[in-house]
C-alpha cells in the first residue's frame, strides 16, 4: 500500500503559508522558532523544529537572516528554503537560483520570537 501525501508538492515538505503565533508556524506542516541560549560562529542565533502530528519534534536547520529584513534562510533533506516572515505570517519556498545568501551576523540573529 502506497502512503497518499496531503500536501500539493510533498518533494518540498515544508513550502507553503504559515500563520505565526509568536515562535509557533502553523501551515503545511508545524513549525517551532528556537533560540540557542549559547551560540557559536558557525550557528545562527535560532534554529527550527519541525513538529509531528505524534508532538515528536525533528531538528530541521538554523535560520539564517537573509539578504533583506524579514527573510531568512534554511535547509531541510537537501533542499534550500528561502522564508519571509512578519510578526503575523511567514512564506516558506524553494530557493530560486541556488543558494540564498546566508548571512551570520555574529552567531545571531534578527528573529523576535
């Protein structure tokens, strides 16, 4: 028995819209904003799980401040996402044309979850 996807394009699980309730995403799938209270060089200052139906939570990446305020990026199995966020909603795509520009500002981050 082959298992059935809820999702339109389940080869990008977590592409889609989010409503954002504080450092919750709820959408496609759930997400959850973490920040790290140590950090290093080579972390962003929060990362994100991915929460299951089962309330099992599964690392998925840092979240790196993007190029612009308000965007971010993360990867997830292989795959590069580009996320636009407000205080009350977030996008989650495919990076278009390789690989979004990750930008360590000092291990930190400008997400206020």
């Amino acid at each position: 028995m082959s298992k059935i996807s809820t999702q339109d394009n389940p080869s990008e699980p977590l592409a889609g819209q989010y409503v954002r309730h504080g450092s919750k995403l709820n959408g496609p799938v759930e997400l959850l904003m973490v920040h790290r209270t140590t950090t290093t060089t080579a972390k962003a200052g929060t990362f994100v799980l991915r929460v299951h139906h089962t309330g099992r939570r599964e690392y998925v990446s840092s979240l790196w401040d993007g190029p612009t305020p308000g965007t971010y990026a993360l990867e997830y199995k292989g795959l590069r996402y580009t996320v636009s966020m407000t205080d009350d909603a977030a996008t989650v795509a495919p990076a278009q044309g390789g690989t979004p520009p990750y930008i360590n500002r000092g291990s930190g981050n400008s997400i206020a979850a």
